[in-house]
C-alpha cells in the first residue's frame, strides 16, 4: 500500500475549497426552494377591466405564474370608468376566496397562510382618490403579489379580487 504525501499548500487548498462550499449551502446557493403556482378572478364592479389598452379584450383572471418564497410577481391590467359619472378605485380581497393546496391536496389552515402569517400580500400602484372619469382612456394599473420568504406548505393557491369603482 502506498501512502501519498499531500503538500502544505495542497491542504490549504483542500481545506478553502471545504469552507466555500459549507459557505454556499449555508447562503443557500445551489438549494432548491419551493415553488408554488398561483392564480385568481378579477371582478370589476361600476369598472371595465382590460388586458389591453385600447380596451378591446376585457379580462377577467390573472395568472400569477410560478412564485417561490421571498419573489413578487406583478400582473398589469387596465381599468376604464364605464358608467357616466366620475369614479374613485378600492380592491378587496374577499377572505373566503382564498384556496391553497399542497400534493393537491386542499390546505385546511387558509385562514394561517392568508393572514395570520402573511405569507401573501397584495399591493397595486393606482394612487388612492385619483379620479376616472367617463369616456377617459384607460389607465394601467400594476397588481403586485408578494411571497413571503417563510412561506410552507402551499405548492398552489388561488383568490378573488374585487375591485370597484364608487361614484364621486
């Protein structure tokens, strides 16, 4: 049996090369994470939604895509008054529209993901009291759906929302 000799430096070498990988797996380089697939209804009360700006096709989903823990994900539509009076824009999110599954099996604690653990928020960009008024082109709006970097146990999910234009 021969015995190989290693150099001083060869063990260093060895040794740095131990320490970056433990250093990578530790950053979480090269780990895979969990992705999950999303989509929702988009409803829109006193509102037309579009996908296009020149209101041609309206829309009534999103598809978020696939998201993973700690993404965020933006779906742009446009949103036209469409009844003759000038309207402000609020969302909601109705609480039992919430759906999550995992292994498609239905996840039984939504309320946790939903909110308690704020796994998900949902923002968009229209400015609070900015005024549509009728006949006016369409503006676009920009849905942003964050993940939570936390996030477990949901590999798809989906939600309604509920936007609405109230007369002014």
């Amino acid at each position: 049996m021969k015995i190989q000799k290693w150099s001083l430096s060869a063990l260093a070498i060895v040794a740095m090369l131990a320490g970056l990988s433990m250093s990578l797996m530790a950053s979480g380089v090269g780990v895979a994470t969990v992705q999950a697939s999303g989509q929702g209804t988009l409803t829109g009360i006193n509102i037309g939604i579009f996908s296009d700006q020149l209101c041609q096709n309206s829309t009534n989903s999103i598809n978020w895509g696939s998201v993973t823990p700690g993404s965020l994900a933006n779906y742009t539509v446009f949103i036209k008054n469409t009844g003759a009076l000038p309207e402000t824009l609020s969302f909601v999110i109705p609480a039992t529209s919430w759906q999550f599954s995992f292994d498609n099996n239905p996840v039984t604690n939504a309320t946790a993901i939903s909110s308690d653990e704020n796994y998900f928020s949902l923002t968009w960009n229209y400015v609070q009291g900015t005024v549509l008024n009728p006949g006016a082109p369409a503006i676009p709006v920009t849905f942003s759906l964050s993940v939570a970097n936390t996030i477990q146990g949901v590999d798809t999910f989906s939600f309604n929302i509920v936007v609405t234009g109230t007369q002014k």
